[in-house]
C-alpha cells in the first residue's frame, strides 16, 4: 500500500513538474518571438495550459496581452480563440454577463472563420453556463446544436461535457425518457475516458431516474454499480446510495437485503452525521417495521424522520414521512391522527404540484423582442361617430331598477356567506388546536417512554457490571485462594526446614501445578473482566505457531507425565496473523483442559495445517469426551464447569474466554467430541490481515 500511495505521488509530482516546465518553456519561448500571429498562437498554447491548471488570474494577463497584439495585427482567428478563453474564465468566475457576451463575440467570429468545430464548443459552453443558471430549456437548445458536430468530430472530452449537461437539463424538467438516453450515452463516453467520477455521478442519476419511472430492477442494477466503483469506498457515497438501494429492493418485498442495506446506511450516515442520507434510511426502515408489524420501532423511526426532515427542509421526504405515518396511525387505528397526516399530506402535496407546474412554466425559452410584435387586429369594428344623442325610454328606466335590486340581493348573499365562513373558520381553527394539543401530547408520551428505554438499558449495564464484579470476587476467593494459599504453606514449610529434601522433590511437581493454575487463573480472570468491561483490544503480529506450542507444552510437560497421559506433538511450523499473547492463552487453556479430561493411558495430539488461506489448529484427546447436552452450553456460559479426573476444579471461564479472544483475531473455534472416546478442540486464524 506504501509503495502504490508513493508511486502515484511520484507521478503526480512528475505530472506537475512536467506542466509547470511546459509552460516555463512557453513563456521563455513567448518572449524571444516577434510581434506576430505566431507569438499570437504561442500565447494561445500558453493560456490554454494555464486554463488547464486553473491558474486564471496569470491566463488573463496573457489574454490582454495577446488580444492587443490580435487586433493591431488584426489576425481573426486570434481575436476569436482570445474572445472564447477569455468567456471560459468569466464562466469559472460565476460573471454570467461577461461570459455570455465573450461567448456570443467569438461565436459571431467562428461562424465568419466557417469553423463548425469552434462554434459547436462555444454553444456548447453556452448550453452549460445556462444549464447552471437554472435556464434548461435556453440550455438545451444551445447544447442540442452543438452535439451533431462534436459527434460527427469523435471528441469525446466535449461530448461527456455536452451529454452530461443535456442530461441535467431533461432531469430538472421532467423529460425522463430524454434524461436517461442522454445520461446513457454519457456513461459510454465517461467509460472511454475512465472519469469514475463522472460515471458514478451518471449511474446515480440513472438509477434515481429508473426508480421514478417505477422500473426499480433497472434502479437497483445502477445503485449496486455505484457500489462496486472504487469511489464508493467514501463513506458520504455510500451513506447516500445504501439507504436508497435498501428502499429499492422494498419495493420487492426482499426485507432481507433490504434490512442489510438499510442498516448499513444508517449506520454509516449516524456516525458521518449525514442528515440527508439518515433521513432517506430512517423512512425506509420505518416503512420496513410497518411492514412487518413493528409498529413501536416504525414509530421511532418515523419520529426521528420527521423532524430531520423539518430540520433539512427536504419536502419530498418529508411528504413520504406524512403518507407512512398516515398509515400507521390506520393501522394502529388511531383515525384521528391519521385524519391530521393526510390533511398534512395533501396539503404539502399540492404545493409541490404548484411549484412543479411554476417551474415548467418558466422553463420555455422567453419570447424574443421580434416575437413580441403581433398585428393589429382588424377584425374589431369601430364604432360610429355620429353626433346623435341616445334617447332614454321607459325600458331602460325599468332596467335599471331591475339592476339596483338584484345588486341588493347579491350584497346581501355576499354578506350572508362571509359570516357563514367566518363560523365555519372558527369552529376549524378550534378543532384544529384540539387535534395539535393532541399531537403535541403524544410527542411528549413518545419522548418519555424513550427516556426510559433508556434508563432502563443503562440499569442493565449497571446490573451486569455489578455481576462482573461479583463473580470476579467469589472466583479470587474460592479458586485462587486455594492455590495461593498452598503455594504460602509450602514456603512455610521450607522456612521451617520441616521438609526433607526427598519431600521437597515430591513436592515440587504439585507446586508447580498449583503455580500453573494460579497464573492461568488470573490471565483467564484478566482477559475476561476486560471483555466483560469492552475494553478488550488484539494487537495482531506474524507469530510462529509451532514455537507457542513448544513453550505452552513444556509448561504442562511435567503434569502430563505425573498423570501417564502421552503427548503427540504433530505441529508445523507455520505463520498466522494475530495477538500471540491472546493465542498463548488460548493453547494453555486447551492444553489444561486436554490434560484434566484425560486418565492414565490416554493421549494428547497437537497439530496445524493450512485451509483456504487459512491456520487450523487441533488439540485432540482421548479422554471421556462431553456429552451433546454439555456441548452446547460450552461456549455459551460463563459458569459452566465440571469436575476433571483427578477432580481437578475449574472456573468456567477457560473456554468463554477462549471463544472471546478467538473471535476478536478474526478466527473461529469449535469442537468435536464423542462421549467415551474423546474430544478435539479446533481454532481457526487468518493468515494476513484482514482486508477489510
């Protein structure tokens, strides 16, 4: 890993060296030319390497320079590529004014030049500026005319630019069909110039496109190639992409890899703090538990949901917030509150619509100033211009008495209907602050059985470290007092000269074994009150396997020998990658249990060998074997214990703790054992590190 962050940091230094001498190379050779189109060009060369870097405040002094020498020599193809340059620049510096009319001079110069290729890069730069600006149908079509050239041309750097923006353009007004074929062809073109960056962004769009055409296969297809790119390895793509994903495959009813990436959404986003992408998580696995009737869970979800969906002010969430709670509350039937989410709901639902039809609306090209100019309409007749006066008769009279009472009327239905209204307000603005009390109780019921979820878990803690402490006492003062205290009495004894040296030899052997237990007693109560506590942590090395037997052997050689149990030692040497010293305790504490379980006669069998990339390691014996029953509890309990043959005693720790320590290596145990006939112990460690 060392050596390939080195290499592509030696080529990026390479890389910029190599740049920043090409254009100290262009400026030397830019000073030494005369005043010409060719220091012209040369310029040119030198403000396109600077544009490349991004060192626009230098291209710009070039740009002055040259656009001088340009006009007195009056060179037109230098003026126009100038003009487009110096547009690009205004273009990154967000001076829409300034880039538009650079663009539309040098434009105005390629088309007098008859250079097609030029004229279809400078629309093209004009459909993106637009694009940004929110201006997508202006930008589609100066984007529309310059594709035909940049395809019939193959230049493919132009043509990703020019898919990728046609391809937006679509998307913001709702034109899917058009937004997928173009956000296609920028997917083949991005593949050809290896723009993961691009590719992944395309893929995204393509599958958010798919899922609102409802062809979710297709979605879910381009999620999981987003996934499988190496930028996907950043947690903000994938807290993004894994929660939507999950929801794909919801809609398939599939809660099993919906739970999987859901979770792991979730996960990524809670600890990156990625409000977007929790929010996106929390309602779909709210609407995951609804499903499967965990209506507490969905509830909490949800709740969370809504208010991060206030928070962010994300108003489609926020609306599929209103419909899943909706739902929830019928099913739960409480009719009244789902009576308030699906007012809720319609309500931000039709404001949508009414910022939808607004922004398609605005989306058409303004008319131009030529277009605003309509004819005269000649079909209106004139009215005459006679000086007769209008005679006022009977009829007339009639009718406006006629007038005069039906406005009287209407006055007084207006009338009427404004304080029907305002009643009717009234008593909906009283109902409304009822169900709002209502709601607001609820939230309130909602936090409080939180908090004590809460409480309730910590007491548990509380409950199980006191149990730690508890156990560790009563196993110091039985187990190892026992060992230490006949440790204390044999060096009384040699303090007294009570003991012969025939009696001191006798006795060594049980000392030894009392030694031996004392210390794997405490290394087992160590390991497993730091596992209890979470604070248990490998430091994982390259460590020979065959050395840790040889010197765990040696440590119990002695008992072995006392019991007349035989020991085959079949290990190899081999290499595996984790904490030697977790491993060491493990071997002892099989080795122990090997030899309490075994009788006169009986033999012990140590050995290694190499599976799929990974170490085996067995220690076999012949003993009286466990029972199916005890198999079971093995692992599982930590105060499982049994006499051994010599009635040897035991903790219950040994294996609990064996199983711990594996498992933090990345490995795995597990036993074979037939009652009367014997029993193998089996670990398995990685060889490497783990490449996760």
């Amino acid at each position: 890993m060392r050596r390939l962050t080195t290499l592509i940091l030696s080529l990026s230094i390479t890389i910029g060296f190599s740049q920043t001498n090409d254009i100290d190379s262009l400026a030397l050779e830019l000073a030494f030319q005369n005043q010409d189109s060719v220091k012209v060009d040369t310029s040119l060369k030198l403000i396109k390497s600077l544009y490349e870097i991004e060192d626009y405040d230098r291209a710009i002094k070039y740009i002055i320079q040259s656009e001088k020498l340009s006009n007195s020599l009056n060179y037109e193809k230098g003026i126009a590529e100038i003009t487009y340059y110096k547009a690009l620049i205004y273009a990154k510096k967000d001076d829409y004014i300034n880039a538009v009319s650079g663009y539309q001079k040098s434009k105005a110069l390629f088309h007098i030049l008859k250079d097609t290729i030029a004229v279809a890069k400078v629309n093209n730069s004009i459909g993106l500026i637009e694009i940004k600006r929110g201006n997508y149908a202006k930008g589609l079509q100066f984007s529309l005319a310059a594709i035909k050239e940049l395809e019939k041309r193959h230049l493919v750097n132009d043509l990703n630019l020019a898919y990728s923006n046609l391809a937006k353009a679509y998307y913001n007004i709702n034109a899917y069909d058009k937004a997928i074929e173009f956000y296609l062809k920028a997917t083949d073109v991005q593949e050809k110039l290896n723009d993961t960056k691009g590719l992944n962004e395309s893929n995204n769009k393509l599958a958010e496109l798919y899922s609102e055409k409802k062809e979710h296969r297709k979605a879910i297809e381009f999620y999981e190639k987003v996934l499988d790119s190496d930028e996907s390895k950043n947690d903000s793509i994938r807290g993004r992409i894994l929660p939507k994903l999950g929801g794909e495959y919801l809609k398939f009813n599939d809660y099993d890899k919906a739970t999987k990436y859901l979770i792991q959404g979730f996960n990524i986003n809670r600890r990156t703090n990625d409000k977007a992408g929790l929010l996106i998580a929390l309602n779909n696995l709210g609407d995951l538990n609804l499903r499967q009737n965990r209506f507490n869970t969905a509830e909490k979800q949800l709740f969370e949901a809504g208010s991060i969906a206030k928070d962010i002010d994300n108003k489609t969430e926020l609306l599929r917030y209103y419909k899943l709670m909706k739902t929830l509350d019928s099913t739960k039937r409480r009719f009244d509150r789902a009576f308030v989410w699906q007012r809720e709901y319609y309500d931000l639902s039709n404001s949508l619509k009414r910022k939808e039809v607004n922004l398609n609306a605005n989306t058409y090209e303004q008319p131009t100033e030529l277009e605003l100019k309509t004819d005269i309409d000649n079909s209106t007749s004139l009215a005459g211009t006679t000086n007769e006066k209008p005679q006022i008769t009977s009829d007339s009279v009639s009718n406006n008495e006629k007038l005069v009472k039906y406005k009287l009327i209407f006055y007084a239905l207006l009338a009427a209907l404004i304080i029907v209204s305002t009643f009717l307000v009234l008593i909906y603005l009283k109902r409304n602050n009822n169900i709002k009390y209502m709601q607001e109780l609820e939230e309130k019921n909602i936090k409080i059985e939180l908090q004590n979820e809460a409480f309730s878990e910590q007491t548990k803690h509380l409950e199980n470290v006191n149990n730690v402490k508890d156990k560790l006492f009563s196993i110091v003062s039985h187990d190892l007092k026992d060992s230490l205290s006949s440790i204390n009495g044999f060096i009384d004894l040699l303090k007294d000269g009570s003991l012969s040296r025939e009696e001191f030899d006798n006795l060594i052997p049980e000392l030894s074994e009392n030694a031996n237990n004392a210390s794997l007693l405490l290394f087992n109560l160590l390991n497993w009150s730091k596992s209890q506590m979470q604070s248990l942590e490998p430091k994982p090395s390259l460590f020979d396997i065959q050395e840790v037997f040889e010197d765990k052997i040696k440590l119990v050689e002695q008992r072995i020998e006392n019991k007349g149990i035989t020991l085959v030692d079949h290990s190899l040497r081999d290499f595996a990658y984790a904490d030697r010293s977790m491993f060491e305790i493990v071997v002892q504490n099989l080795l122990a249990n090997a030899l309490k379980f075994s009788e006169n006669g009986d033999t012990i069998t140590v050995s290694n060998h190499i599976s799929n990339g990974s170490c085996i390691i067995s220690i076999a014996d012949t003993g009286v074997g466990i029972s199916k029953q005890n198999i079971e509890k093995l692992f599982k309990n930590n105060s499982f214990t049994t006499m051994g043959t010599d009635n040897e005693k035991g903790t219950g720790l040994g294996l609990s703790i064996c199983k711990e320590l594996v498992e933090l290596n990345n490995g795995k145990i597990w036993v074979e054992s037939t009652q009367g006939v014997g029993t193998t112990f089996y670990v398995q460690l990685p060889k490497s590190k783990s490449s996760s």
